[in-house]
C-alpha cells in the first residue's frame, strides 16, 4: 500500500507518498511547496487569507497526486502556525472547504514523536547510544531524544526560521544589534531543553528539516538539490559558522543567488541558520547528521501500523516539556 503524509508548517507545506517497507519509507513522490503559512502569525496571532489560500492551492494539488498515485491511507497535520493562530479553527474549515483535505492540528509532543520516528527510522542499532533529532521548523524548533527503550526527552521551542526573522530582522541585511540580540534571545529560549539533553547524555545528534538540508546543500555547493546526497550527509559546526556569516553579510537579493539555497528560503535562512549553530555552541556538538527523513516519514510509518498518534507507538514519551 502507499501512504500519504502532507505537513502544514510555517514556513512551506510538504508532501510525501512513499510504501512502507521493514520498518523504513520507501519514497515515491516528495514534494515542498513555500507557502508561509505562518507570516505575520508571531505578531498578530492570526492566518491571513492570501496565506490560507496559498496553503489550500498546495494541498489540492497534492491530493490529486494522491489520486493519481492510488495512495491508499494518508494523513495531513498542521504544526506550529496553526496551533498559535486565534483563527485556526476557520483555517480548517477553509481549507477541507476550499481543497477536500481534512487538517489535524498537532501538539508540539505529537510533531517531536512523529520528527524522531521518522528521523531515526534507518539508524539500527545507534539507536543504542542515544540520539538527539532537533527539527528546526518555521515557527518552533523541536528536540527529541531517544535510545532504543523510548524518547527521554521531548520539547518545543518557539524559535523557528520564519519566527526569528519576522521578530528580529528588519533590515536587509541585518544589523550586527540585530543579529545580537535574536541570538540572545534564542539561547535564552534554549538553556533549559539544552541543560536537559546534557544531562541525560547522547552520541549522536541529527538535523532535519528545510533550514538544515539548505545549510548541507550550500556546504557542498549542489545547483540542484539532490537528496541522496543531502541524507546522512555530516554539517560541522564551523561549516555553519562560515555559511552563517555569509549570509548574513548579504542582503536577501544576493542571498538568492548562494548555490545550495532554495530562493525562496533566502528571506529567512538567516534566522534557521541562527537557531541551528546556537544549538550547536550550547550543545558544545563539533557535527551534526543531516537527514531527509523526518515528520513526514513518522506519520507514514505510523499509518502502516493501522494507527496515528496519540496512541500506541515504538516510542513511548518518558519525559515531556
């Protein structure tokens, strides 16, 4: 059978049709359209229209790909935009009115259950040493820890690409105060969930997400993304250090033109990239894995089980910001 995962993030809405096959996902068709579900969400708390319309013209799309794949289960859940909008139960209705497409709107334990599951799906027995996936999103930034007896650590953060720039960076390019003080802000945000993981002890931590495959497609330099390339590639902390201050040395018409970046991400890769090498610092973590798996791939994986979550699952949560 083929499965259908579509995710509504902040920043772009996603679509995979893959089989599931001995506990992996075999990809079919993946595809991301940007579709800045969550612009001006941090600010003003709701969903606009262009926004909501934008996002509705995606999903009718992906159900007819749906369609002509003969998916046979799917599942399409909205993350961290939709669960901070005053207006999210009419974005909802609009949007099954609008493309026929009914929306879960997910906690941010859900989305970090979901992010590990799909992550460390080919990881085996590194499982065993324990694993650390940070999802940096739009709006939050998810961290999960886990080894093969469960998630040991589950939290999100509302620090994301879209979130940071929109609040942060106002000028194209940003100021050395801006970029001061969204940098204190994110390790303020942080201190707590990084203090945790520490303690609890991890070998390994992975990145998924647009901002950290867009960081790993810069570092190679790729003018096509590739994503046999991007998966299980290795990002070290000085890699995104030196990408960091390029981009922000650049103002976002330049900023296009960086081989590896998607143009439409140029806007706010400043701010992803920001969250992504704080973590790291306060981590004290010289590299990251890189994975395309990811949230998509969890929900997958948890339809070939004949549930979603809540409910019963390999990963348990055990502990829970």
């Amino acid at each position: 059978m083929l499965y259908g995962a579509l995710d509504l993030g902040t920043n772009s809405t996603r679509l995979l049709i893959a089989e599931v096959e001995n506990g992996r996902t075999l990809t079919r068709k993946r595809l991301t359209r940007i579709t800045r579900l969550g612009k001006g969400v941090d600010k003003h708390r709701f969903i606009s229209e262009p926004a909501m319309k934008r996002t509705a013209r995606a999903l009718s799309r992906y159900k007819e790909l749906m369609t002509e794949y003969g998916v046979g289960r799917y599942r399409a859940v909205a993350t961290s935009a939709v669960r901070d909008a005053a207006n999210r139960d009419w974005f909802i209705q609009k949007i099954y009115e609008s493309s026929g497409v009914k929306v879960d709107i997910i906690s941010g334990q859900e989305e970090a259950q979901l992010s590990f599951l799909g992550a460390t799906s080919e990881m085996g027995e590194r499982l065993e040493d324990g694993i650390l996936v940070v999802d940096v999103g739009g709006g939050s930034t998810e961290f999960i820890l886990g080894d093969e007896g469960g998630i040991r650590l589950s939290a999100s953060k509302d620090v994301g690409c879209v979130r940071m720039s929109e609040r942060f960076l106002k000028s194209d390019p940003p100021t050395g105060e801006e970029i001061a003080r969204m940098m204190e802000h994110i390790t303020g945000t942080l201190k707590d969930v990084v203090q945790r993981a520490k303690a609890i002890g991890f070998n390994l931590m992975m990145g998924t997400a647009g901002t950290i495959t867009n960081l790993s497609a810069i570092n190679m330099g790729l003018p096509k993304y590739d994503p046999d390339k991007i998966h299980l590639s290795r990002l070290s902390r000085e890699e995104i250090r030196k990408i960091f201050y390029r981009l922000v040395s650049l103002p976002i018409a330049q900023r296009k033109k960086v081989v590896g970046l998607e143009r439409k991400r140029a806007d706010v890769m400043v701010g992803g990239t920001g969250v992504v090498l704080a973590i790291m610092e306060m981590l004290g973590m010289d590299e990251l894995v890189v994975s395309e798996k990811d949230i998509l791939d969890g929900i997958a994986l948890e339809l070939s089980r004949g549930s979603s979550l809540p409910g019963p699952s390999r990963f348990q949560i055990a502990r829970v910001d």
